[in-house]
C-alpha cells in the first residue's frame, strides 16, 4: 500500500511542511503502507523531501504531477529528479482535460458553462503544432491522438492515470498500452510540446 501527500504546503503554509513530511513517515514506521508519495512537488521540493526520507529510511516511491505534452515545458525535468530520487513518476491528466484528444477545436469548444471552455480557448492557438503533428503520429500509428498522448507519457518514463467518462474510453485508454512510439516520434513531439506559446496552467498547489 501507499500512502501519499496530495500536495505541498510549501506555497501557502510552508511551516506546516515538515510536519507532514514526519506525519506520512511515522505513518510508514507504524506498519501502515508499503512505502510514501507525493503529489504536486517541483524539481526543488522533491529532492528536499527525498532527502528527509533517506534520514528516516523511508521509501519515496512516487511523485504524481501533471504531466502531458501541455506541460512537457513547465514539468519536462521532474522526470530526471524522478530518477536521481529513485522514485516514479505518476502523471496525471496526460491528456490535459481532453484538450490533446483531437476532439475539440476553437469551432468546437466545450459547451457553455464547462469551465474547460475558455481555458481551451486560451489554449488552442499557442498548441496547433502540436495538435497537427499529434493527428498525423496518430494515423502514422493507427492509433487515436489520445492514445499517442498517453503512450508518450509512458515511453517518458511515466505512469499516466488518464480519466474516462465512459466505457469505451476506458477501453480506448488501455490500448495506448502494450507498444511503444520509435524515437523519432518522441523526439518530434518533445520539439512541438516545448514549443508550445501557451502551456497548460499548473496546478496551484505545484511548488518549484
């Protein structure tokens, strides 16, 4: 089992932080998980952990971030801490809320009253490259443009926990599973996500 801290308090509260750093340990010395995470920590707030878990001789298993091609140019080094801790990555919303699943354009948007409306809409414009060159990897492939998104998260070394609102999303995320993109691929879509005017916001809770 794991027990993991949602977020850091570095950002509002950073008193609080090494409170909760000696919290989820003695959580770990009670017998009560397998090992600790977290969720939300930088590149900075990483490695300080890291090392109080090493003092304590507490496995750091996991860090969860966003972590797509929308934000490949705010997050695109954590992986590499990631390595340097020995812990791993977990990305969530590796499609960035549906915005690289091909489904919506600035002439089709989500409906009114979604909040993801206007944010797509800031979006949008600063990410057609990588869109255009998600559609054509995908036919490249045979595979949908989600599937590419989510497979590059995992040939980066990531653990993507994509959402699904139904059955067959589910199904449809399951199949960017099993095959890898070639490197050529990879190294395209890093280009066209690091060049990206306008990246996904970060969560607020994200700390350096």
């Amino acid at each position: 089992t794991l027990a993991q801290l949602h977020w850091s308090t570095a950002n509002y509260q950073p008193f609080q932080e090494r409170t909760l750093w000696e919290g989820i340990a003695d959580v770990y010395d009670q017998g009560l998980c397998d090992a600790v995470g977290v969720s939300n920590y930088g590149p900075i707030q990483l490695e300080k952990i890291s090392n109080r878990m090493v003092e304590r001789d507490v496995p750091l298993a996991t860090a969860q971030v966003q972590y797509s091609l929308m934000t490949y140019k705010a997050n695109g080094d954590i992986k590499d801490v990631c390595d340097s801790v020995g812990c791993r990555l977990i990305s969530y919303s590796p499609l960035c809320l549906g915005l690289l699943t091909g489904k919506y354009n600035l002439d089709n948007l989500p409906r009114p009253g979604n909040p993801r409306r206007q944010l797509f809409r800031e979006l949008l414009p600063g990410a057609q490259e990588l869109l255009k060159l998600l559609e054509v990897v995908a036919a490249d492939y045979g595979k949908t443009q989600s599937q590419i998104a989510i497979n590059w998260t995992i040939c980066k070394g990531g653990v993507p926990i994509p959402g699904a609102r139904t059955l067959q999303h589910a199904k449809d995320n399951v199949a960017a599973t099993g095959w890898r993109l070639k490197n050529d691929a990879i190294e395209e879509l890093d280009k066209a996500a690091s060049q990206v005017s306008k990246p996904m916001i970060q969560n607020i809770f994200q700390t350096k």
